[in-house]
C-alpha cells in the first residue's frame, strides 16, 4: 500500500467500473467487495482512511443491546451475523469481550439475563458465549472497582471489541491486495455528468501536489458519511438533508479504573442512554453520548455536558471516582445517521440501519449504518449497482474472506501490544533488527516502537503526524499529553522518509499541535 503506486495507477487508468468516495468503513469495505468480485475499482479518501466517525468509535463490534429493547430485531440478528464472520475474518482484531452489568435492584438481574439469552439465541451458530445471571459476590470479583454500595447482583454477556482504524488499514490493505486503487488525500471537488444529467465520473484534486483529475466511472459512490450532504450539494439541483449528524464522546482513563479484563454496561443512565467501560489497550475507554448536531467537522469537540455527563454517570457505579484530572484523552465522534422524514425526532428513534439511495443523476449513496456491518453494507451496495444496469453480474465473496493481518491470537498474545499487526508481527520485529535504532520507544511511558512509525510510513500510507498518532499507532486517542511530547520525533521520521524539509516539519507539528488539543480538557489546551 504506496502512495506513489497507487497515483500512477489512477493516471494509468481510463475508465473504472466503479469509483467510491470516502474511506471510512462503509468506502473501504465497498472497495474491497468491488475488487474481490473483479471490478477495476478506485476508492478517493479527501484526507486520512478512518479521519472521521470510523477512527472514533466505543471500539465494540455488537450486536445493540439497545436496539433489541427498541424491538428492531432484524437489525440486531444481522449485526450480530456480521460479528461472527468479523470474528473469523479479522480474528488478529476481534476479541471476545465479556461485559458485566451491575445491578442495584432485584428484578433487573432476571430482566436483562431473560433478554441477553434471547440475543444469544439470535446469534446462532455465531454466538461468542452465553449470557448468565451472577451473585453479588461474583459481580465484585469481576469489576473490581464497582460501586457496592446498593449492588444486587450482576449479569454477563459477550460482544465483539476491537481497533477500529487498524481495521479499516487492514481492509484498505486487502482492497489493494484484491486490486483496486486506493488514494487518501485526493479530494472528490465535483461530480462529472453527461447531458442526460447522468454522473459519468468525478473531478477529484491531489491535496499534496494540487494536481487535478478528471476521473470516469460506471458506478460512482458516495460513501462520505457525515459528509453526505456537502455529495449531494453538487448533484442535486434542490438541496435536500441526507444525514443528520449526531455525536457520541468518550474518555479515556487508566488501567486502574477497570482492573479486570471484563467491561462494564450500564444499559440505562439517568437520560436513558447505555454507557459503557472498556478495557482497550492497557487503557479505559468510557462512553459514549449521543447528541445532535448542527454541523460536521473532521475534528470534532466535546462538549463540556457531555463530558460532565459520562463523568456523572461512571462515579455513579464505579467506586475509585474518576476526574477530569485522570483524563488521560478525550475523543468525539460524529454518526451518520439517515435522516428522518419527520422533523425533531430524537437521536434515540433514528434508525441506526443502513439506507441506500439512488439519485435521479445515477449516484448511489449509503447513509446510516455501524462497523459491525461494514461487510454487508458494502455486498448491499454493489448489489444495487448491478441491479440498476452500473455493473454485470458478479456473486459477492466476502463472507468468508480473511482480512489482511488475520492469525489466531490468544488473551495471552495480546500481552504483546504488537498483537493488532497480527501475521506483519515478524516484519516490524525483522525492521527493528534491520536498523536498530527503530527499537526506540515513541514515549517512555508507552511501548510503541519507531518501528511502527517506519512500518505505517512505508505499507500503510501514513502521510502525516495525525495519520502516525491518531489512526496507526493510538496514542493520541490513548494519551493526549504523550501524543504531543512525541509529535517532533514523528515529523523528523516522516520527513526523512517521505523527503520533506525543516519547513514541513515546522508546519506540521504546529498542525498536529492543533489538532491535539481537541483531545485534551478545556483546562489542559495549549493556549
């Protein structure tokens, strides 16, 4: 996966099959399911894979406990489908995760393990284990840190937790392996159209180099998430809303917050939202929101309610009251989700499927939709390119399609926080005894390795100390502060590897810099 490959690729390319803008989960998954059934495919990405909403998720590849109460069934029995094969595709990735519910009434103890029993009965033949009632006692022993005081009893059950921006390089990584072309950084400006008003392609500018391409396509995609809208500004006549964009946040915190290895659900918080604990990385992520938006942004920003409000709620039920002084990063997030057709409706009752829309101009767009079902939406989305005339006929096969990196990995594996390179473990090993030096740590409080800076340089096409920190190697979603400690050790290795000089350098930290602050609390921004 290079850069440099992959331009030459576009510009000795005519015509595609099929062109996808966007490369976040739903883009990258389509590319891949493209490739694998034999179209010339090209994927545009107008900055990083997984920038957006597919880099900032609660790290959980689930079925929706939460849509089960709502009573939308068919949504969950796909989901929790989707997070079998995923286990199985991306088992380097995929960790069966259990998660404890404390109780602080009686009959909540009988409620939720009468409703968990039936999500593992639609899980089937892909169930990650069974949910059970348990004792007070041993709800202690498993969330070590819950707040007994008030405690009944607990239930457990298991769902699927994983690296989301590893995984959507791993899929980029597979999509190119597959045969299609792959840039980020190459902004979609336009849509292009024959003179029935039909889109035949798309004007698209390198934002490295400024240069210009006009590219032509059969089935063109718009896969742009959150961004949907400013797609369909430039092929509808009447501007009309897509998506509404609704934001979740979440904080990171210490190990010692949740000892175990089990996470902690909250199913209902005081406003009716599930909260969840869990252990990612050595570290605590605590979410999540879910407020509506007025607008998107590549970076956006917790609001202090929100913030306040996760704070609340996990003092609530954990007995080591967390901070804002032990915040160690603090992340956002923004869903896209269809829009209703009736204003005012509360993010709550807006559907978390996937809608797919065919333009009168011939563009097909998703909206809506999770991780979890990436692989299905995107089999959906070809589907539908065949059967309005874009593509010939040709059987989707992903179902069973292994992700690149996949290899069987053990709790015991994951000691090793090299675990989510999965089978490229022996040649960021093999880089380190190359040259030595790369053994370095980024950060002394943190095992990351420069090695992994070189390895996401040179096969994972990281162009930036945003594309290093944030979506390759996690430390700006881990530790903030540690993040932009490192930023300066990062640009040097960037610029040596990708040729650029002090200038760069100078620009870019101050860029990261900037971008960082977003994952710090008010009180801790550089000014």
């Amino acid at each position: 996966m290079n850069r440099s490959e992959q331009l030459s690729k576009l510009q000795n390319t005519e015509h595609w099959d099929v062109i996808i803008i966007g490369g976040g989960a739903s883009g990258l998954g389509t590319a891949l399911d493209a490739a694998n059934r034999g179209y010339t495919t090209l994927l545009l990405e107008a900055v990083d894979f997984a920038k957006g909403t597919s880099s900032r998720s609660t790290k959980l590849i689930h079925g929706g406990v939460r849509y089960l109460e709502q009573g939308n069934i068919h949504l969950v029995r796909e989901a929790l489908k989707e997070r079998g094969l995923l286990a199985q595709n991306a088992s380097h990735l995929i960790k069966n995760q259990t998660f404890v519910i404390p109780n602080y009434n009686w009959w909540s103890g009988y409620f939720y393990t009468f409703g968990l029993k039936i999500y593992d009965l639609l899980a089937g033949s892909l169930s990650l284990g069974s949910s059970k009632y348990i004792s007070k006692k041993k709800t202690i022993e498993m969330l070590p840190n819950v707040e007994e005081k008030g405690l009944v009893n607990g239930v457990i059950y298991h769902d699927g937790q994983f690296d989301d921006s590893r995984l959507a390089i791993n899929i980029a990584q597979t999509a190119v392996e597959n045969g299609a072309c792959l840039l980020n950084y190459t902004k979609v400006v336009n849509l292009l159209k024959d003179d029935k008003n039909q889109v035949i392609g798309v004007q698209a500018v390198d934002q490295e180099t400024g240069k210009a391409y006009d590219i032509k396509g059969a089935a063109i995609i718009n896969a742009t998430g959150v961004f949907t809208n400013a797609i369909m500004k430039l092929n509808d006549n009447v501007y009309k809303k897509y998506i509404v964009p609704s934001q979740g946040i979440h904080l990171v915190f210490d190990k010692s917050f949740l000892p175990g290895e089990e996470a902690l659900m909250i199913p209902k918080t005081k406003d009716g939202r599930v909260l969840f604990a869990v252990p990612w990385h050595n570290r605590v992520v605590v979410g999540t929101t879910d407020t509506l938006i007025k607008k998107q942004s590549l970076e956006p920003i917790a609001l202090e309610s929100e913030i306040e409000f996760v704070l609340e709620t996990a003092q609530r039920f954990l007995a080591k009251k967390p901070t804002r002084a032990d915040v160690l990063s603090v992340f956002a997030g923004l869903r896209p989700l269809a829009a209703p057709k009736e204003e005012g409706k509360s993010t709550k009752e807006v559907s978390r499927s996937h809608k797919i829309i065919v333009s009168e101009t011939g563009l097909i767009t998703i909206t809506g939709g999770k991780w979890t079902t990436y692989r299905k939406i995107a089999e959906d989305i070809i589907d539908k390119a065949i059967t309005k005339g874009k593509l010939p006929h040709k059987p989707c096969g992903t179902t069973h399609l292994a992700i690149h990196g996949k290899k069987a990995t053990t709790n015991a594996d994951r000691k090793n926080h090299l675990y989510i390179y999965g089978s490229d473990i022996s040649k960021i090993v093999q880089l380190q005894q190359e040259e030595p030096e790369l053994k370095e740590k980024l950060h002394p409080d943190h095992e990351f390795t420069m090695a992994e800076v070189v390895w996401a340089i040179r096969y994972e096409m990281a162009r930036t100390i945003d594309d290093v920190l944030a979506r390759r190697v996690r430390l700006l979603f881990l530790d903030a502060r540690a993040a932009i400690q490192s930023a300066e050790k990062i640009a040097r290795l960037l610029a040596k590897e990708l040729e650029h000089d002090e200038n760069w350098i100078s620009k870019e930290i101050s860029n990261f810099k900037e971008i960082s602050n977003g994952f710090l609390l008010s009180e801790f921004r550089n000014k």
